[in-house]
C-alpha cells in the first residue's frame, strides 16, 4: 500500500466543485479547457512554487507541472506569489497551512557547463510538516517538458498513491487542408512532434509496449498497408502489404506480434503476424466481418465482428479459440479498448444515430454512456486506466478530449489546427 | 558549487542502478547522474525524426465513355442491376487488354467508427470483384481494396453526400 501520506484534511479545506462552475479560477498558462461535473468533487489544494532560476529556463516548469495536476481533476492551484524557495530550502509551513496549501513543491532549474539543464525539486506535506523527499533531472532543452512533467507524476503518486501519466505520449493523426500527419504529443497535447506527414490518408495508430515504434496503417500506396515506424530515428518496415486491404494492428503485451485485419483470403479476418514481418497466422475464421482487435492483459483478444448480424464487441483466447459475445445492448458497439487491468472496456456504441463513448464494467457488464457529443471515435485508455483519449467532433471539428473513466471530468487536448482524430495513449516511460 | 551538498553515500546505489539502465530521475538526495535516454535523436528522450512523403503516382485510362463508379445503398453491400452495364463494359475491357489491371476502391460514408467502414468498404470492392470475376475477368487482373470513409467523393453531412460516398471506384493501372 502507498499512502495515504497526507491525514484526510476536514472537508471544509477541501474544495467543492459544483457543477456549473465550468474552468472557473484556471490559471492563464493552461491552453487546454478542463470541464468538470458532479457534484462533491473534492480537489487536494496545492502551492507550485516557481523554481528558482526558472525566469531564465526555456521552460516554466511549475506551470506545466501545476496544468497536469489540476487536468487530472485531483488538485486546485494555490496561489504562490512571493514564494523565493529552492529544493534545499526550509519553508515556513506555517505560511502555507494559512494559504490553505496541503501540499508544497519547491525546486530549482540551472544550466551546466555542457548546456543540459539540472531541474530540482522537493515536495512537501504541509499539513504534517514532512519532507517526502524529490528528484533531479540532468536534461537536455528538448527533454525539459519531460522532467517537468516527470515532477508532476511524482506528486501525483505521492498524494495519490497512484501512478501519474503526465510523462507519457500519445500519437494522433491529423488532417489539415489535403495533408495527413501522425504526431506524437506529450500527455497534456503539447510539444507535437511530426511522424510522418502523407498525401494520402493514415489510421490506427498503435503504441508498441516499449512505446519507440507505433504500427499504423498508411494508405500511400493508394490501399490500406500495414507499417511500424521507428520514431526516434523514422526508420519504417512494411509490416503488411498483402493483397487487399491490410488494417487494425494490434501489439501482444511482448511487442513480438501483432494482429492484424487481412482481406487476402475474402472478407476481413483477423491475422497474427511476427513485429518484424512475415507469413501471416489466421486468428480465426468467420463468415462475416472480424476487425479492430486488442490485446488484453486477461490473455483475450477483444474485437469486433457482424457474425451476430450487427458489429458487437466480441473476445477469444490470444491462441484462437471459440469467441464469446462481450456487449449486448444496442446494434453497433465497435473500437474497443481494454483498461490495463481488464476490468474496463472503452468502445464506441451508436445510440439513436450518435456514435458515443461508453464504458462497460467486464465483471457486471453495467454499460455508461461518458459524453454529450455525438461523434465520439477511437477510445485509448491511459496506462494507468483512470483516464481515457477519445476523439469526437464539436461544431463540425474534430478535437481530441481526455475524460476519467467516471466522465466526471474532461480536458480538451491542447494541438494544432486543423481536424486531430485518432488518438492512442503511449505506455509508461521510464522514471 | 550546490552540487556538493547531495549524499555521496548514494554514489554507489545511483552507479549500480545506471548498471542496471533504469531510471534517468535520480532521487534528490542521490549525486545528480546524467542520463542520455536509449539511443535516441541527439541524445533527447522525446525527439521524434519526421519523415515527408510525397504525392503518389496517377492512374493510366480505362475503356473509353464508360462510368468508373458503382453507387450503393444504405446499409448494402450487393450490386445493383442498374450498374450491370457498367459493369459488362469493364468486364470486356479487361478480356481484351489481359495486361491491364484494375484496382477495385470501397468507399463508405462518413458515419460510424473508420475502421469498421473500412471493412464495410472492403465488402463493396469484394461485392464488384465477385460480380467482375462471373463476367469472365481473372482475379489475377483485379485487386480489391478499401478506403473506408478515409476519400469521400462529396464532403458534407447530408443523406446526398452520403449516397455519392457509398460506392466503388474502378482504377486502372
């Protein structure tokens, strides 16, 4: 068991969000929108101090640590102006307790002789007076935002006791004008770096476990092939390039194989096929549609298929097997995706014409309808399953939106212009 | 210099974890290690190299005067006998030039998820390969391909755009 560091606060120095107070209080610096409901939300009060020496950094690595915190829903900004605290600091707690802060971190940031940058910082309980210790980060420029937001997963777990996901990636696809780009963004939407950019459409792209290769399907050869892409170096090997249409990669939870959809033998049916290429295995065989697949920590792969004669979510055992029906209400439930520990499905089911973003409890099958849109796609769960990426369009754009698996709380996802649509959240990178 | 003021005692621990290649935080406490990531862009853990990929190759002609698009219904995914014309045409065409290949494209509207369609799309290239290949055309000449909802005809959310999205494009190589 974590924590439980901090004692309980009384509820009166806890926040209650009631719903209509929409993005109420957000800081300047935050670009994205974060919307909250329900009603007795309690958010842990928190003083970011600007580190020291951090006027002079490329990055304000407070703000960005204080912007994960409070997209999370777990945590509300504490003012800390005149604050002049470093990491070795001893701060008057007594101060911050009037502030009505739970929590305090404190750091610094300085340029080495080398030109990397050494970020600091220490977190501590102002409520118990203790020091729960910190981190350094030694960084190049470009890897600032990372440490920052490496500073923001360790208070999460800290005070949460659960692992933070600020440090993670996540790919997308974007259209803009005729032109197709796959992006790979930190976990806030921020600091878009370009994959690939086509004339011709790319989809489904698919974190490789150790999150350097996304496999996705690229349409640049006038039909949907099959490709995993190298991005630190943007080395690419086609994966599948079979007659027909080759689609919907999957990686296994080893990055060794990937299923695949095929139309190589009639229909769309589900393959598995080695990450480094090759002859393909036949999955299964049906008579209708077998698309979308998705490995789960359960040993299932989940997929959707029309052999019940409408697209239901369906899971078989990852060596084949006889496939068990997983939804059952409503006539077009597709694109699922499994919570790391297989307790929760995401997927996309149409209720009366909207496409909506629904979660279904795999022990009870209780199914809950998450959003208000109508054009919800392309579910991915966080590695730490308490939040899901989804894509939905909102007065005719296509946006990428982060909600909590109890849709009390979403953010939209800061990015360029132009439409963004298929999103898939990158695992836990190294500490 | 501040750099000193941290625990050599966890000089070792810090050492033996870099051994171990975990970690590039290093604890507060510990003497500040420089870790460069996995081998990776000029030493950043989050670079990502791009790659440009340009335009693809036009289309050679067809048989002359004839209508390369099958339309179809909502919801189906057979042949109207409408297009059996178009469709015989093609059929001669592709007897008679035994080198030419044609490349059959299933589109679907923009309704529902992208990869679904694409499936559903692939039933429709199927659906007009099937009806090519009883019209005497070797399957060795066609390809069956889909594009999902990816390359609408028609942009728009209309049942019209809808109905000139739903078809299969017949190219030829």
């Amino acid at each position: 068991m974590m924590f439980d560091h901090l004692p309980k606060p009384p509820l009166s120095r806890r926040q209650l969000i009631a719903f209509g107070l929409l993005g109420c209080g957000l800081p300047a610096f935050a670009q994205f929108r974060v919307e909250i409901s329900g009603v007795g939300l309690t958010q842990m009060p928190i003083a970011i101090a600007p580190l020291r020496g951090e006027d002079a950094s490329p990055q304000k690595i407070s703000q960005i640590v204080m912007a994960d915190l409070e997209r999370s829903g777990r945590f509300v900004g504490v003012d800390t102006s005149g604050a002049q605290l470093d990491e070795a600091s001893r701060p008057d707690l007594a101060q911050w307790r009037e502030r009505k802060a739970d929590a305090l971190s404190v750091g610094s940031i300085g340029q080495l002789a080398d030109g990397r940058w050494d970020t600091r910082f220490r977190l501590w309980d102002v409520v118990r007076g203790q020091d729960l210790s910190g981190q350094s980060y030694v960084v190049t420029r470009a890897d600032l935002r990372l440490a920052a937001h490496h500073i923001a997963d360790y208070i999460y777990e800290k005070l949460t006791g659960e692992r933070g996901i600020f440090s993670t990636r996540i790919a997308y696809i974007t259209k803009v004008g005729s032109r197709y780009s796959l992006w790979v963004a930190d976990a806030d939407g921020e600091n878009a770096q370009s994959a690939l950019s086509s004339p011709e459409p790319i989809i489904s792209p698919a974190w490789s476990p150790s999150g350097s290769q996304l496999a996705y399907v690229s349409f640049e050869s006038r039909k949907p092939v099959v490709y995993v892409h190298d991005i630190a170096t943007g080395r690419r090997r086609l994966i599948a390039n079979f007659r027909g249409s080759n689609s919907a990669p999957a990686w296994s939870p080893d990055g060794r194989t990937l299923a695949v959809t095929l139309s190589r033998d009639g229909g769309s049916q589900l393959y598995t096929i080695s990450s480094s290429g090759g002859e393909p295995t036949r999955l299964m065989q049906s008579a209708g549609i077998d698309t979308e697949p998705t490995y789960a920590s359960d040993g299932k792969i989940y997929f959707v298929s029309d052999r019940g004669g409408s697209p239901q979510i369906y899971r078989v055992p990852v060596g084949g097997g006889s496939p068990e029906r997983v939804t059952f209400q409503g006539n077009y439930n597709i694109s699922p995706s499994v919570s790391p520990d297989a307790q929760t499905l995401a997927y996309i089911s149409r209720v009366g014409g909207a496409f909506k973003l629904h979660v279904m409890d795999l022990k009870s099958h209780t199914a809950t309808a998450l959003t208000d849109t109508s054009n919800d796609e392309h579910p991915s769960f966080a590695p730490n399953g308490k939040l899901i990426v989804y894509a939905t369009r909102q007065q005719g754009k296509e946006m990428l939106m982060t909600t909590t698996v109890d849709g009390k709380i979403k953010a939209r996802l800061a990015g360029q212009g132009g439409d963004i649509r298929e999103p898939a959240w990158g695992p836990f990178t190294r500490q | 210099m501040k750099y000193f003021q941290f625990n050599r005692m966890s000089l070792a621990l810090v050492a033996a974890a870099l051994v171990v290649g975990c970690s590039s935080g290093v604890k507060l406490n510990d003497a500040p290690v420089s870790d460069q990531g996995a081998a990776s862009t000029n030493g950043s853990q989050s670079a990502v190299a791009p790659v440009d990929l340009n335009a693809t190759q036009g289309t050679v002609q067809g048989p002359v005067g004839v209508a390369r698009i099958i339309y179809f219904d909502f919801d189906s995914y057979t042949v109207k006998p409408e297009f059996q014309s178009v469709l015989d045409a093609h059929a001669r065409f592709l007897k008679s030039h035994t080198a030419t290949r044609v490349t059959l494209e299933g589109n679907t509207d923009e309704r529902g998820g992208r990869e679904y369609n694409l499936a559903l799309g692939q039933k429709r290239a199927d659906a007009v390969r099937r009806a090519l290949g009883l019209l005497g055309v070797p399957e060795s000449q066609m390809e069956a391909v889909s594009f999902g909802k990816e390359k609408p005809a028609v942009q728009g959310s209309s049942e019209d755009a809808y109905a000139k999205n739903r078809r299969v494009e017949l190219t030829y190589h």
